[in-house]
C-alpha cells in the first residue's frame, strides 16, 4: 500500500500491537484483526503447544491480516525464565548465566539458536535482549533476564544478540529504557521509582545509548517512574522520551510502549485515554493485551483519534512501514523446515557447556 493512499485511520491502526493470550483466536479477535488492520500482534506460550503448531498460529495470522501491509509477529524470547519457546524446545539457560561464562563464542552460539528458531517459526519481531543492570539479588523483575551487575557486561554480552536477530532479519527490541535495574519492584504489579538519576545518568542508561550508536530498530520504554519527571512512568511520559531518546541521544528508530495493561501504568484514567497518552507521550507503538469485548473500546478509540495531532499519526506510521520494508515483512505462508532433534541437541549441548562454567567458578 503506497503511504500517500493511507487513511489517517489506517495509519494509526498501524501504531496498535495486540498481545493475544489465548489458546485461539475466537471470532471477535479475528474480526478485529481483519476489520481493523492493525500493526501487530504478540504471541505468548498460550497460543500453541508445539513448533509445528507455533508455525500453524503464526501463518493463520497472516491469512486473516487481509491487508497488503504485513503484521509484526512479535514475541518475549529472552531465554532462561522469560521463554515463549513450546515445552517440545529445552529451555536454554539464562542471559545472567550465559554471562557468567565470560565467553562470547558461547554466548554467539545460544543467539544463533534463538534467532534461527524464531526465524523458522515466523515470527518477525523479539522483545529482546534486555539492556538492563542488575544489582542485586533482591530485583526479581529483572534478576537473571539481565546480563550483568555493570553497564560493561550488559553492553559485551547484551548488545551480541541484537546484532544476530538482524542477521536473521528479526527485529529486536531492546528493553526497558531508560533501565529497569536501578529499581528492585516489578512493573508487572507495582510502580517502579528510580530516585538516584545520576547513576540511572552514568550506568543504566548506557547500554541503550551504545545500542542506538550501534542501529538498534526499536526501543521498548519501560513503566519507570524517575525522579524529577512527575508520577507519569516514563511509557507514557513525553519529557523523559523527548529529554533522552529523541534531544540526547537523537534517536528516530521505533519507540514501543510496554504492555499499558500492566498495572504500573494504570492511573485513573481508562485504557483508551492510556492509548492516547502513550501515543502523545511519543510512542510509535502501543503494546495491548487483549481482553474480551475490547473490540467496544477500539471502536470508540478509531472514532476519537482526532485528539491526536494528525503529524504524530504520520510520523509513526511511516516509521513502522520503512522498518516493515526495511526487513522485508511479508504475508506469504511460512514453510517450517526443522530438524527439532538436531536443534535440540544444540541447545542441550550448550546448556551443558553452560552450567558445568557456572558450578566450577
């Protein structure tokens, strides 16, 4: 579809990314999807039960996206604790014990793993690797997902598996800016503060500023309440957005919100206003979990998209088609074509390697 022929409602469903947590897409998500030709969706272990079946999901999503704009197909594939990956596939070890080697052959090789796997399967998108610090053990939202205690390792052992979803022509997503670390709650269930802004200035930062100096795609801003910025969390807080990412660091790749569903960034306004905010805030996509009779609230969110600055509309949009261009997205079925025994044993091997330099230091 050439840009100029777009609505304006068109576009803005390209801004929209649906996480879909359950077994089957019922008839109303279908109806959503095709009626509304949004940007994306999100897969989540609930979805399929096998590789095989993984792929059948994904390819369904491709024939409803009656749309020529191809949808992101987008997942957590972290490794370790955070794995979308169905039972039939090991679990490979954790990004903080993958660091722990000190290896980067090691490390290189678990990329190459994950990101030939979910090139096989589909998906198109990664919400990976996280970019965050972790001090202690005491920080269970991020914990083992990080790959160090220092912006150093993060960036030695992190920023390796940004550049080989690229390779394998996967969007990754590097997360949660500006740093989940320097706060120990959990985003998920409560309101993360970060109070010490020099050192979230001089350390957590870092990594995502030497992503974008290395031509990360996409930025996912993590629900962080910062000191000096008001109670808004940075997801949907246009001065921490415009202050670093956009005046700083001068970055104009994609801005994804973390999922607005997530109670750290429910205030008291509802989750259409929380779109909008996002969206002013500077967000090019909005991430959504989609919960039953939703379609009533996106139908009065595309009546209202007038309280949105119609350059902001256009700006995102064409950002997320030159990326969809830029990596080639397409609808076209995808043909699975594994040998799962033989990867299997790639990553028991690893694993292996793995935990026998983590007991012995």
């Amino acid at each position: 579809m050439n840009f100029n022929e777009m609505s304006l409602n068109q576009k803005f469903a390209q801004m929209i990314m649906i996480g879909l947590d359950f077994y089957d897409l019922d008839d109303e998500v279908i109806k959503f999807i095709k009626e509304y030709k949004i940007g994306g969706v999100v897969l989540y272990k609930k979805n399929y039960t096998s590789i095989e079946s993984m792929t059948t999901f994904i390819n369904k999503l491709k024939k409803i996206n009656e749309n020529n704009i191809p949808l992101f197909i987008a997942i957590d594939q972290e490794n370790g604790r955070v794995n979308r990956f169905p039972k039939e596939i090991p679990t490979i070890y954790s990004p903080l014990k993958q660091a722990y080697t000190r290896d980067l052959k090691i490390i290189n090789t678990v990329n190459d793993i994950t990101s030939y796997l979910l090139k096989s399967v589909g998906v198109n998108m990664n919400f990976a690797p996280c970019l965050d610090i972790v001090r202690s053990e005491k920080n269970k939202a991020i914990g083992n997902r990080s790959y160090g205690s220092t912006f150093e390792d993060v960036c030695l052992y992190g920023i390796p598996f940004m550049e080989n979803m690229k390779k394998h022509n996967i969007i990754s997503v590097v997360k949660h800016f500006p740093g989940h670390g320097a706060s120990n709650k959990d985003s998920h269930l409560l309101k993360p503060e970060i109070k010490d802004l020099k050192t979230l200035e001089k350390e957590d930062i870092i990594p995502f500023e030497y992503a974008i100096k290395k031509g990360v795609d996409a930025i996912m801003v993590g629900h962080l309440i910062i000191k000096g910025y008001g109670l808004k969390p940075a997801s949907i807080n246009k001065n921490i957005i415009d202050d670093y990412l956009i005046n700083r660091y001068n970055y104009n790749g994609l801005i994804i919100s973390d999922d607005i569903r997530m109670n750290a960034s429910r205030d008291f306004t509802g989750l259409k206003r929380r779109i909008f905010n996002a969206i002013n805030a500077g967000n090019d996509i909005v991430m959504i979990k989609y919960k039953k009779n939703d379609i009533k609230m996106y139908k009065k969110l595309f009546k209202n998209i007038n309280k949105i600055n119609p350059e902001i509309i256009n700006n995102s949009s064409k950002k997320i088609l030159d990326i969809k261009n830029k990596y080639n997205l397409t609808n076209k079925e995808n043909i699975l074509n594994i040998d799962i025994n033989k990867v299997n044993e790639k990553i028991k091997e690893i694993n292996k390697i793995i935990i026998d330099i983590y007991n012995n230091k």
